[in-house]
C-alpha cells in the first residue's frame, strides 16, 4: 500500500512542476471530474484502468514529442506489480491513445478517456481563455509564429474529426460549445499576423 501512495505522490509532483502552466493538478482534477460526470450520466467503462490512465496521460509532459509514449512506460514500470497484468497494459495503451483522441467507436475505455481530457475545449469563455494562456505559456520556448503554427496544425486536426466526442454524453452536452471555442479561437487569436 505504501507503494501507491508513493506513486500517487510522486505523480502529483510531476503534475505540479513549475514548468506545467496547463498541463499540471488542475487539468488532472478536471479530467478526473469528467470521468466522473461521464459516469454519472450512463457512460460505461472500465473505472480501474481510465482512472489510472487519467493519472498516467500527462504524467511526464515537457513539450517535446514522445511524452505520451514516456508516460506510457512510467506507467507500465510503476503499476507493475500493482495492478493485474491486464488492467497495466489496458492503462499504457490508453495514455498513447491520448496522443491523437482517436479511439475506435466500440473502444468505450478509449473514448470515455479521450472525451475527459479534451472536454476542456468545451470550457466557458473566461476558463477556456485561461486554458490557451496556459498553453502559450508551457510553449514559451517557441515564437509567436512557431507557436500560432504548430497551435494551427492541431486546431485543424481536431475540427477535421466528424465529432470531437465520442460518447453519447459528451457529444450531446460538449460539441457545440466545444467548436464554438475553436472557431472563435482560430478566427481571433490564430489569425493574427
């Protein structure tokens, strides 16, 4: 038991370093609360593994490529041991599955995570401003241009998805206000020169 607690803690660290602007304790908090609304309202999945998942999906988060892949491997080293065999390697592959939030729609673990850690997007205006703020700033090593660039890249990635949810809840409840946020993201901030 100790062990876990140990983990829990050094996964708070790690969500609290100084570096992390969004990505720290209250993303974490707020993807946990998802998961939770999620329930509440009929989604069905696996708790076990997603909320392992969602402790696991940006446990190591620097801005570089491959943090979802290295958090993937904490995971898989840490809850060995832990947890079954099974509920481990369910846990990785949902944190490399929120690399790009594509989850196949019979994959009811994938898409409850997935739905979690993007419902941010459906976020009311002051907190979604706070959101990109956060952004920018655990970014800050790249210029504006770099940035807006690399900002634009995944904008267009997500509104190119038919939906941006993928459970019943989440589509009925966060889709519209969720591209409503991006559209008004893209039209005010991304087309700056």
């Amino acid at each position: 038991m100790n062990d876990a607690f140990e983990l829990r803690d050094s996964l708070l660290e790690s969500y609290a370093a100084p570096s992390r602007s969004y990505h720290d304790t209250r993303h974490l908090r707020e993807v946990l609360a998802r998961l939770d609304e999620l329930a509440a309202h009929g989604t069905v999945f696996d708790r076990l593994p997603v909320e392992l998942a969602a402790w696991f999906h940006d446990a190591i988060y620097d801005g570089r490529p491959g943090a979802e892949e290295r958090s993937a491997t904490w995971a898989q080293s840490s809850l060995a041991g832990v947890v079954a065999p099974n509920v481990v390697a369910e846990v990785t592959r949902l944190v490399r599955l929120t690399e790009t939030h594509r989850p196949d729609d019979g994959d009811t673990n994938g898409c409850a995570l997935s739905d979690a850690d993007l419902a941010i997007l459906a976020a009311p205006a002051q907190r979604y401003a706070d959101y990109l703020a956060s952004v920018r700033t655990e970014y800050v090593h790249l210029s504006d241009n770099e940035f807006r660039n690399g900002r634009a890249h995944v904008l267009r990635d997500l509104v190119d998805k038919p939906y941006l949810f993928h459970t019943t809840y989440a589509r009925a409840n966060w889709e519209t206000l969720a591209r409503a946020n991006l559209d008004h993201e893209h039209t005010t901030s991304l087309n700056k020169p």
